[in-house]
C-alpha cells in the first residue's frame, strides 16, 4: 500500500534520512521507533507528500507520490489522516470546528450527520461536551486527543500517528492503544505509528521499525524485535544509557 | 556581534529569489481564485476586519490630513496670491487627498494594522504546523489563506478610501470655511467646478493595487516564516516595513502612470 524506496532528505548540511526503506500492508499496523532527532517526524510528512524528498519515491496504491503536484497531492491525501506530533489544532477555531473541518472537505455529509460524527468520533478518544471550547482551553493530553480525533473523523484508510501517547496518562493511553488496535483489526485501516512507548509499540503493532541514523536497520514482528541480536536495538528497547549508541 | 559582510552577489541572488517566491504566490493566488471550494466564512471575516475595523483609524488620520493639508494651502494662497484667492484651495485640497494623501495613509494603516496581523496570524500557523495540517485535511493554504483576504484587501481598501475623501475634503472644508472663514459659497463652486469624478477614481484604483500589494506580502512574509516566535516578529516587521515602501514607490508609478483626466 506505501512502499517508501530509498529516501534521501537533508536541512542544510543535516543529513536526517539517508536511504529510508519501507513497506506498509494494507490493514497493518506498523510501529516505527527511535531516537528522538533521527528523522521520524519527517519520514512521517513524506508520507502525504509536505515535504519532498532530495533523492527517493514515496508509492500509495503504487503512484509516486513524490512527482505530483499540491492539486493531484490533494486528491491522496483525503485517504490519510495525520495526527501531528504538535497536535496542529487551528487555534482560531473550537474544538467541534476542527474535528469537522476534514468532513466538510472531504465527504458530503449534511451538517446533521457531520455534527453527529464530530460527536461520534470525540467520544472514541473520550472526550464529552468540548465542542464549543477553543484549544487554549484544554490541556495538553486533551488537545492530543482532539488531534486524533480531528486525523480519524472523515474515516481515512492510512492513519498516521505522530507520538499518539505522548504526554497522556498511562489509562487514557492504553484506551488510546485500544482505539488504534480497533482501527485496524475492524475497519481494516493501515497505520504507522511513530513512538517512544515500547509497550505501546508491543501492544498494537504487527511489525516495528527502527530507524537509526538515517536507515532502518532492523524491522520484524514484536518478538523478532524483542529477541534482535542487534545492540543497537537492544539497547533501545530497553532504555539503556550504556551501548553502541551515544547520548550526547 | 560582528556579522560577517556578505558579497553583493549574495543579495542580488536573495533578491531575485525572493522576486521569484512572490511571483509563484501571486501566480498560485490568480489561479486559485476562481477554484472551488470558495471559502465564504474566512472571507467575510477578513472583509470585517480589513474593512470595518480599520474604518476608525482611517477617518482620524484622514480628518487630520485633511486639517494640515487645508492649513498650509490656505498659508500658501494667502500668503502668494492673496487674500480672497483662498477659494481656490477647495478644489486643489480635494484633488491632493483624493489622488495622493488618502490613498498613501490609508496603504500605510492598513499596511500596520492588517498587513503585520496576516503574517504575524499565519506565521504563527506556519510555525505550529497548522498550514501542514490545513494540507492534510483537504484545504489549500493558498485558497483558504491567501485568496480570501487578497480578495478582502483588494475590495475594501477602495472603499475606505472613499469614507477618508469625504472625511478629508470635510475636514479642509472646516479648516477654511468655518475656521478662516474663506467664503463658502465660493469655495463649494470651486470644487464642484475643477473637480472630476476620475480624480476620486483614480485614487480608488490605487487603493486597490496597495490592497493587493499589503495582503500578498502579508501572506508570504508568514507562508515563509521559520524559527519560533522570533521569526513570527521577523515576519511582522518585515511586512510593515516592505509594503510601506513599495506602497509608496507603486504611489509614485501609479500618478506617473494614470492619466491626470480622462
Ligand atoms: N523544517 C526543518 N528544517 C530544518 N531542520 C529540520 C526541519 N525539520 C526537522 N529538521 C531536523 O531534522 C531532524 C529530525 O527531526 P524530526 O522532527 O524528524 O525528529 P524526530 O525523530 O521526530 O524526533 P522526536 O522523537 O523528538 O519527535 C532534526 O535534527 C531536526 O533538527
Ligand atoms: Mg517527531
């Protein structure tokens, strides 16, 4: 469904992706893991084409979506839904405002129904009666969560999640593990999550990446990446200070 | 503290590439313009905010360009020409500010007021990932943001041009008439006999042109907006400060340019 080949990108002289390769199936979950600073966000953004790779292709559906213009990339990216690492909540509007600004755009929907799915979809991420509210108003984990339910409301195909859990408790971030589990297994979405939640990873992934250094190095199910002879990986899962890689 | 002094060539590369950013936007904003879907809320509001609420500012700096205009025509025709030639300012005050001095403080309010508020709004969206997200949901940046308050720009500028002539004329007619009590009959003939609907016209066209030139570089001053809140006032400032002067250099082609009468 996305095959990413070979992806270059750098900012200036900050070579972040240095070969990316990648596959995501259609109704898989795949969990993409690293430090924090090696590039995960901005695989991420390749993905529904913000940015464009130097050197790479990006396939959906087996069309390059490295070579379209914002026009025909606005025709792709009503299949994703991007929960942004921020959050990206439009702060000149409430929070009904923003779930239902993918509905308005992307489907047909009478504003009757839209309502309704605004309603719907907050209540899938736990939240109640916040419609009228601005983003200011609502706390950190909140505004995550009106995120997801702004990426997920228009029933995209691909859902992608930056840092789904981050800065959520540990209750409602399980809830949250649950809801992306749910997408997946019953309507069949594919997702690619990036974390730095192992247990989260664990719990709902089928496959788990791990860029490091501008490569993946090392991808299989949970427990081939539980049982990886790689220290690097080792060392990453289990938060170690000492290893291979450096911290400073 | 030193910054190290860059070769002329470095600028004049930043300049055309900068000249070349503006051309795409406005090229992207034309062909955006009659696209659906047409964004109604944003553009209503923009007309609000461009138009209504600049109206106060407008007609107090109108009324005063009026009052100091009138004051140093009625010294100049008193002093040069002689007493009882004043009624002849009436129509040279009416022609100034309705060509020149309305337009330019309206460009130049407008320019301070909204122009900063546009990059410093989306600037603001640009650093905190919300003109991504605009993306990933299905709304072009350029025809949700920019289209709509060119548009806004483009039609109320005139428009507070028109209410800053009466305010300015009726300010040079107070200052002369009921001030330094020009004869009024005369002074009212003189206007209605020298004065052309093309020269208010005239001066509505500029403000149409300095509408567009505010709102475009507005939007790419916060479409190109990076690094946090220090960039946001980068980009408010610049603004100010680039639509200011091209607003007086296009006043300046423009007078060239249009014809003195039809
Ligand atoms: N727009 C940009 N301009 C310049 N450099 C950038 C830009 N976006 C990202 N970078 C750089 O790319 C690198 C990777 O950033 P990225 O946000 O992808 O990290 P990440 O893996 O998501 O980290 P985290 O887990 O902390 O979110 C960083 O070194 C960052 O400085
Ligand atoms: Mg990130």
């Amino acid at each position: 469904m996305i095959r990413i080949v070979d992806l270059h990108k750098s900012f200036g002289g900050n070579k972040v992706l240095r070969g990316v390769n990648l596959q995501l199936r259609r109704g898989e979950t795949l969990a993409v893991i690293g430090q924090s600073g090696c590039g995960k966000s901005v695989l991420l953004k390749h993905i529904i084409g913000l940015l464009k790779p130097d050197k790479g292709k990006v396939y959906v559906d087996g069309e390059d979506i490295t070579l379209l213009n914002d026009e025909e990339l606005h025709k792709i990216t009503r299949r994703f839904g991007m929960l942004f690492q921020g959050t990206a909540l439009f702060d000149s509007m409430t929070v009904g405002q923003n779930v239902s600004f993918g509905l308005e755009r992307y489907t047909d929907h009478s504003k009757e129904k839209i309502h309704e799915l605004v309603r719907e979809n907050l209540a899938k991420v736990g939240l109640r009666g916040v419609e009228h509210l601005m983003p200011f108003e609502l706390s950190g984990g909140m505004r995550k969560r009106v995120g997801l339910a702004r990426a997920i409301a228009y029933s995209p195909d691909i859902i992608l999640y930056d840092e789904p859990s981050t800065g959520i408790d540990p209750i409602r971030a399980d809830a949250i593990n649950d809801l992306i589990i749910r997408m997946g297994k019953e309507m069949k979405v594919s997702e690619l999550i990036i974390t730095h939640d192992m247990v989260s990873a664990y719990k709902v992934a089928d496959k788990i990446a791990m860029l490091y250094e501008g490569k993946i190095i090392e991808i299989g199910t949970p427990e081939e990446i539980k049982n990886s002879k790689n220290p690097i990986v080792q060392q990453f899962i289990h938060g170690k200070a000492e290893g291979p890689i450096e911290n400073w | 503290m030193f910054r190290k002094v860059k070769s002329p060539l470095f600028y004049i590369n930043i300049f055309f590439e900068e000249m070349g950013e503006v051309g795409l936007l406005i090229f992207r904003t034309f062909k955006n313009l009659f696209k659906k879907p047409w964004e109604k809320g944003i553009f209503i509001q923009q007309l609000e905010e461009v138009g209504v609420r600049s109206l106060p500012v407008v007609l107090l700096t109108a009324a005063f360009g009026g009052l100091v205009f009138a004051l140093q025509t009625y010294v100049g025709f008193h002093r040069y020409i002689g007493p009882g030639s004043e009624t002849y300012g009436g129509p040279i005050i009416s022609l100034g500010l309705s060509k020149e001095l309305i337009p330019i403080l309206v460009g130049l309010m407008v320019a301070g007021r909204v122009g900063s508020a546009m990059a410093a709004e989306i600037g603001t969206m640009k650093i905190t990932e919300q003109i991504d997200a605009l993306f990933s949901l299905g709304a072009d940046p350029i025809r949700y943001l920019v289209v709509p308050r060119t548009l806004a720009c483009f039609i109320m500028l005139p428009c507070l041009t028109v209410f800053g002539d009466i305010v300015g004329i009726a300010a040079g007619f107070f200052y002369n008439v009921v001030l330094m009590g020009v004869n009024r009959v005369l002074y009212v003939r003189n206007i209605l006999l020298y004065m052309e609907l093309w020269d208010v016209f005239s001066g509505l066209i500029k403000a149409a042109v300095f509408g567009i030139i505010i709102a475009l570089i507005g939007c790419w001053q916060g479409l190109k907006t990076e690094g946090g809140a220090e960039g946001v006032g980068r980009a408010t400032t610049r603004t100010v400060v680039i639509a200011s002067v091209l607003i007086l250099i296009v006043n300046f082609l423009l007078s060239k340019a249009l014809p003195a009468n039809l």
